[in-house]
C-alpha cells in the first residue's frame, strides 16, 4: 500500500516542468494527455450529436452540461502537442503537425471559436439552436483531422 | 475524405442510449472514456502537486486553472463504471467496484467533495490555501485507488 506522499509525488511526478514538452515528463505522457482530453470531448460532442440526429430525445439541461463539458476540453489538447511528441504511444499525429505549425494553430483556434458559439447555442435550450453550432464543430473537427491526423 | 455527414454520424454512433452501458456503445468504449476522464484529470492534479511540492514555482492563476479543470473532470468517470463494463479494454477497475457499489459510489462522491473544496482553495489564490485541500484530494485518490483499483 502506498502513503498518501507517495501517491501525491506521482501525481505530480508527470507535472515537470521542461521547455520542450510543455508539463509532460515524456513524450507518451503527452501523447497519452491529448488523446485522452480528445477522447473525452468527443464522446460528449457525440452525446450532441445523438440529440442532433433523433437518436436521442433532446434534452436542453444535458445538452448544456455536455457543451459546457465539450468547451473547457477543447482547449486541452494544443498545449500537448508541442515539440518532441510526434513519435511515441499509438499517435495518429501526422507530421503536418509540427510542419505546419501555423495551420494548426489556426485550426485549433477555429475548433475552439466554434465550440464557444456551440456551447452558446446550447443554453438557449432548443434543438434548433443546437443543430447550426454543432454542423460547424463537427465540420472544425474534420477539418483538422483530414490535414493532421492519419487514416 | 468522410464527408461532414459521415464523420457527425461517426461521433455520434458511441452515443446510442442502451440502459446497461449508460450511453455508451461497447464496454470497451466506457472503459477508454472514464481511464481517459482519469487520465486528465490526474494530470491537471499532478500540476497542483508540483507546486505544492515546490518542483514548480506557484501561480496563483496556473494553480486556478488546473483546479477549476480537475472539477470538470471528477464528475464524468463515474457513470461510465456501469453494468456490464467490468471487462473488456484493458481496465485496472477490480470486481469491488460492481460488487460493492455503494462503497465505491461514496468514495466517488468523497473525491468529488474534496475536489469542490480544492477549486475554492484555489480560487483563495495562497499556496498556503491550496496545501491542505490537495492533501485530502490526493487521499480521497488513494482511498479508492487502494480498494477499487488493481495494482
């Protein structure tokens, strides 16, 4: 059994604070960091969707809580993407990533103008006022997969 | 290229609403959503840690940030725990979690209620504030880490 000293210094063991790789100890750890932030927004992008296609009866209190979820994990993933993590853990991270900085700045800051509008359109609270936001996440979403991220 | 259609279809299909799984499509699907939930949330609480380990200088703002994002994170894991999710991807979660379900539902709900107290030690903007309620987070960690979690 572990002390509770021991279990907070591994808590943080991952926080170390090195230039180029922004808070993450290896390289897997920030791999892991993204996909899992990436994870989580999407499944609850997902749970929009399931409203937005009638597969899912609407429903305006869970569809705000999954947008609000889906707007602070938006801006996780970015910062784990930073110099030296290409390779390592399972990425789908194409190269463009790290070629083509710039453009991935900028679909990453679409994804998140989007995602702020989309959480908007939530809390007016009617299915209409969803559908719009969430053609164009999900269209930010694609955007950036088709150039950054492998088949 | 999946068209737009094709990929919101895609992002939604995890969300099909079956009791057993609480929305989620596959056991494997729960599993990768709250390790993922897990996964995050561990490593903003890690940042906290380096700081009240002095590995990395205090920043009121940082330290707030990291905080607020680890109380978005306690509460999503637990309802991917459902029925019928004990097995399948690569879970630590040990049979005690189904078997004894209303321990480990308290103990959720302790980690929850430490992690409220730790965003508004936070918000005080000390690391004097902030030292005693991530020591009760970090042990409200390891209680359920220590019954519910292979090692």
């Amino acid at each position: 059994m572990k002390t509770i000293a021991a279990f907070v210094l591994a808590a943080s063991a991952a926080a170390l604070s090195t230039p180029a790789l922004a808070q993450f100890a290896k390289p897997e750890d920030a791999i892991k960091y993204r996909q899992s932030a990436l994870t989580v927004m999407a499944t609850h992008f997902g749970r929009l969707g399931a409203m937005v296609n009638g597969r899912v009866a609407f429903d305006a209190k869970a569809a705000a809580e999954n947008a609000a979820i889906v707007e602070t994990l938006s801006k996780l993933p970015w910062a784990a993407f930073g110099e030296g993590t290409d390779k390592g853990g399972n990425t789908k991270a194409l190269p463009e990533v790290w070629k083509e900085q710039a453009k991935f700045k900028e679909a990453s800051e679409k994804l998140m103008a989007e995602v702020v509008k989309l959480n908007a359109a939530a809390k007016v609270g009617t299915l209409d006022s969803l559908k719009g936001a969430f053609g164009n996440v999900g269209a930010a979403c694609k955007g950036c997969h088709d150039n950054f991220r492998a088949k």
